[in-house]
C-alpha cells in the first residue's frame, strides 16, 4: 500500500473588525480562516500542533496555532481558526497597498503527522502550506 501525502489548504477567511489607517499605514483585521486538511489514505493521519503564520511583504503580522486532531481515512477535516492581523507604522509600500484597497498577505505552515495503514503501520507525513491571498479592505473578502 502506497501513503499518499495529505493536503493541507485555505478555503475561505471571514472578516470582523477592522482598523485600517492609510495615512499612517497601519492595520488591525479580525479574519476567521478555514483551512481543510484532505487525508486520501485508507487510515487515519494524526497530526500534532501546527502554527499557522501570516506574512505581508515578509514581516510577519499574525500566527494562529490548531490543536492536535486527525483527518479520519478518505476524508476531509474542516478547521477554523481566528488570528488578529495586527502591522503597526508601516512603511510607503503598506500606505499604497491600503490606499488600493488591497492587502497581499501570505500565509505558511507545516503540518506533521502519522498515517496509520490498516492501523498496523505507521508512516510520517509533513505536507506544507503555503499560499497568497489578496484581502479587499472595503468589502472585506478574500
């Protein structure tokens, strides 16, 4: 039997409330992220304690961490997490991102597990995520 390496993905981000300052480029946003880990082996993947880390132009501005869980076999868990994006008296660049309206984030993690095959075996699996997003400030979607 083969061990396939599970999918670790953003789905969708939710917005609350937000500071955001183009004058003195500065912001603070409450996002809800749905990320999914998708486990297409025939056993489940335990996976312990990842972080989460949100990046804009590379500094980083939020981190959520998720608690230990598994992906049961063949299926898709679902997860939401809240991180506060929080960039304080940034320089020009921040103040034209926030004047357009829009804010490149990237977002990276690691997940580390195990796949339990027939729960007799035992393989490790790391799969990483990472991917970029554009925030509209004013209607507040991803």
């Amino acid at each position: 039997m083969k061990v396939r390496t599970p999918q670790f993905r953003v789905t969708s981000a939710t917005f609350g409330a937000s500071n955001v300052q183009a004058t003195t480029p500065l912001f603070n946003i409450t996002m809800n992220t749905a990320l999914v880990v998708k486990n297409t082996n025939f056993g489940p993947y335990k996976y312990e304690n990842p972080t989460v880390n949100f990046f804009y132009t590379g500094t980083p501005v939020g981190s959520a961490n998720i608690p230990n869980s598994k992906a049961f076999l063949r299926s898709t868990k679902n997860i939401i997490v809240g991180v506060n994006l929080v960039r304080q008296a940034g320089n020009t660049e921040l103040g034209n991102d926030l004047n357009s309206g829009i804010l490149p984030l990237t977002c990276q993690s690691t997940l580390n597990g195990k796949v339990d095959l027939m729960f007799i075996f035992k393989k490790k699996k790391a799969t990483n995520l990472y991917c970029t997003m554009d925030v509209n400030i004013a209607t507040g979607q991803l």
